[in-house]
C-alpha cells in the first residue's frame, strides 16, 4: 500500500518509519521540499521516498502530522479525496504555553474534517510522546497502545489494520465527537498514557 505522510516533524518521522519497516511504500512531505528529505529518507530505507505535500496526498492513506497552525494550508489545494483514508495525528496545541485552540465546540480532528471535504478521518497517533511513538511497540510480552476515533467504522477497521501491520493495538473510543475528545491534547485524559496489551 502506499502512503503518504504530510508533516515530517517528529511524529511524521515515527509514523514513516513504522509504516516502512512493515513493508508499505512511504511517500514524506514538509513544507519545505522534497529535497530537505534526503537524510531523513535515507534513514529510513529503501521503502521511502521524499515527495510534495500533493505527491503524499495522492497516496491510498495519507498520514497528517503538522502543527495545528499549519493544518489550514497542510489540507488546502489537494487532490480529491473521494473516500481515502486520511489518519489525523495533529493536537489543536497552541504556543507558547500549550494553550487550546479555539475549535468552535468541535473536536481538533471534526475540524480537519471540514476541510478535507471527503475523507474518511481517522484520529489516532496523537497521544504517545514522539519518542514513546516511535520505539517499539512489542514491549513487555504485548504491544503498546494506540487509540483511534472516526465516524466510519470501515475507515477504523482499515486504520487498525494498518498499525496492527506495525506491531500496535488499537482501541476504538467511538465517534470523532465523544472519542476525540477524550484523545485531544490538550484537555482530554487519554494523552501521554502508555499502555501495552498483554498476547
């Protein structure tokens, strides 16, 4: 499967990764260029490869892991979605202080809903530290946690399936408006917990 990553920072780097080492086609976008990827493509093998921010969305899953001031401009003038899978790793975090974005009562990822008119969001990935995000799953004789939230079952069964490729459990917490609420950072309890579900 191919998939496409749009933000290279932290998270993007851990969600790459995972996805390469389980054998899919990784297509890394920041907004700087695909030429500003070079080290960081090469560090993660022969299964990626650097590309436009247009070039990621195109992919059959895009990934989406930008800061949340840049979301707006992240999402504009893409190719239509028609339905793909667009996994929504983004915390409506502002700087300086760690302060909550103004969402208008909604949840981060019903935001970035409104403005991918015709993907199906997936919330998840948003939780665990980068570092915490991007080790290992298989600790302690299980695999660590993800939690993920949509309004389409379909699109959460693809989603699970895809981090269960990379070694993750997932636990489905419901819909965009009850689960993501419970995974926002910051306010929700769910951030920074890291759980392993035993085999």
């Amino acid at each position: 499967m191919k998939i496409g990553i749009i933000g290279a920072g932290s998270i993007g780097q851990a969600l790459a990764g995972h996805m390469a080492k389980a054998g899919h086609e990784v297509i890394v976008s920041n907004s700087r260029g695909p030429e500003t990827l070079a080290g960081l493509v090469r560090q993660l093998g022969p299964k990626a490869r650097a590309g436009t921010r247009q070039e990621a969305a195109a992919a059959d899953v895009v990934m989406l892991s930008v800061p949340w001031e840049q979301v707006p401009e992240a999402l504009s003038g893409l190719p239509a979605w028609n339905g793909r899978l667009l996994i929504d790793a983004t915390n409506p975090v502002l700087l300086p202080g760690f302060r909550l974005a103004d969402l208008g009562g909604r949840t981060s990822s019903e935001v970035v809903t409104s403005l991918a008119p015709g993907a199906r969001v997936v919330k998840a990935a948003n939780t665990l530290l980068a570092a915490v995000l991007a080790a290992d799953p298989r600790q302690a004789g299980g695999r660590r946690v993800l939690f993920m939230s949509g309004d389409d079952a379909g699109a959460k069964k693809e989603a699970g399936d895809l981090f269960g490729q990379a070694g993750f459990a997932t636990v489905d917490l419901g819909s965009l408006a009850v689960g993501g609420k419970l995974q926002q950072f910051p306010g929700g309890p769910l951030p920074t917990l890291n759980l392993v579900k035993l085999d």
